[in-house]
C-alpha cells in the first residue's frame, strides 16, 4: 500500500510513518515544504533500515498515494483539504487529527459545527472515502518502533470497505487490535477522548490509550 502522510514531519505522522514502513508499506511524507518531508523521510529511515519512504510537497504525495492520511493540526485542516479536494476524489482518506485547545483546567475538546475534524473533512472533500481513526495513539509510543501500544484503534467510516481496509493498516502496528466504531458521526466521541487521554497521561505521567472490553 503506498500510504501519503500530510503533515508527517510531527510526531504524530511520523511516528505513523515509522510503524507503517515497519509493515511493509511505502511511505511517502507531505509536507507544505519539500525540504522538510525529505528530513522527516530521512528520520524514518534512521529508525527503519529497510523503510521505502520518500518525502515531498503535500499536493505530490496525494497525486503517488492510494491511501491519505491527515496528520496536520485542526487549524490547517480546512486549508490543506480545501486545496486538494479534487485530488482526494476515491481515495481513502483517513483523519486523525483532534480538535484540541489547551487552557488552564487542561486539555478539552473544540467544538466543531460540521460534528468532527472527520466529518469537516468529508464535507470539504465529498469524493473522499473519508475514514477516521488514530485519533487516540500517542505519538510518545508510535516513535519507538519496539513499543507495544497494547491498545485499541477505534475505527469510523461511512464507506465499509473503506473502514476494513483502515483496520487491517491499523493492525500492522504492534499491539494494535482494530475496533469496527461505526460510521463515520462516531469520530466526534473518538476524537473528544483525546483530550481525557492527554489529561491522564498528565496525572499519571505515562502514555495512556483505549481498551474496549467484551469484544472478543
Ligand atoms: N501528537 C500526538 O500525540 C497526537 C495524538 C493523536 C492525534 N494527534 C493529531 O495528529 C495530528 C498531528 O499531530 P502532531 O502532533 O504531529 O502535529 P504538529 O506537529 O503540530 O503538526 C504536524 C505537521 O502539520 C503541518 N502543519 C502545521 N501547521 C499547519 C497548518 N496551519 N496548515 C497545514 N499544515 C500545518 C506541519 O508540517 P509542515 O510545516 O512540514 O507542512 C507540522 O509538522 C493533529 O491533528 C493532532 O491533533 C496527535
């Protein structure tokens, strides 16, 4: 699967792009800035030796992908989807990004009139096989290959085939179970946990993550 990360010179997306090179798959970082993506590429392939990863601007990585993911703050998503709404028509695009603002009770979620960062996405790139999940990984633990998340990716989408395909990427991250969550209107509590999870890490000084009980 060749996989396009836009934004994945953070953490977040390279911390993804480690994970997913690690499967197998070929990795093309996006950034608004060549240079940029090809240092981040460069940091995959210090952690992976074997890693197919390339880097570039954002609008090329879309145009080599079968598969997006979004991995830019909430406040570039209108922007960066918006530009390239047309080029996202049929491919699977997946968000993760977290409506978040930091104050001074903690973390808490944005509200967003569109539902989530999901549905936004979907509203702006209506061709798109929209998709979210990985809302809820830290990047702490996607950037040390070794690390077992021992934890569950909840998984959103209105298109079902869209929805396997994303768990069974999901599934390639060690000890990552894929949760079918439903369509994509569930990202909103998915999406919200973040900032529960950010609050717990804080309290507790650790990186925390999902478990569903009683799925078997
Ligand atoms: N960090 C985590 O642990 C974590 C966990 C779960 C979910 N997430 C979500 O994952 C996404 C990425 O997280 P991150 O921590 O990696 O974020 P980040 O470092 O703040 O941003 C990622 C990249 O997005 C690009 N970017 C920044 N501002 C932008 C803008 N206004 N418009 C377009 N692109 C912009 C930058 O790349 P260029 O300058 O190279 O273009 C930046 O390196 C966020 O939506 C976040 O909510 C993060």
């Amino acid at each position: 699967m060749k996989i396009a990360i836009l934004g994945g010179t953070g953490d977040e997306g390279l911390g993804l792009a480690i994970r997913f090179a690690l499967a197998g798959n070929e990795v093309i970082i996006g950034s608004r800035a060549a240079d940029r993506a090809e240092t981040a590429a460069q940091a995959v392939r210090d952690k992976v030796a074997s890693a197919r990863v390339s880097g570039t601007t954002n609008d090329v990585a879309v145009e080599q992908a079968e598969l997006v993911m979004l991995s830019v703050p909430f406040a570039g998503l209108r922007a960066t989807v918006s530009a390239l709404a047309p080029k996202l028509a049929g491919k699977i695009v997946v968000s993760l990004v977290v409506p978040l603002q930091f104050g001074k009770g903690g973390p808490h979620a944005e509200l967003v009139p569109e539902g989530s960062a999901a549905e936004l996405t979907q509203q702006l790139a209506p061709e798109a096989r929209v998709v979210g999940a990985f809302q809820n990984l830290s990047a702490h633990e996607l950037l040390e290959p070794d690390h077992d998340l021992g934890c569950d990716v909840l998984v959103c989408a209105d298109d079902r085939d869209a929805r396997r395909s994303v768990m069974t990427l999901a599934e390639t991250i060690k000890g990552v179970r894929a949760i079918d969550a439903g369509p994509l209107a569930y990202s909103r509590y998915v999406e919200d946990m973040t900032a529960l999870l950010i609050s717990l890490n804080r309290r507790y000084k650790t990186q925390t993550g999902i478990r569903i009980s009683g799925i078997g």
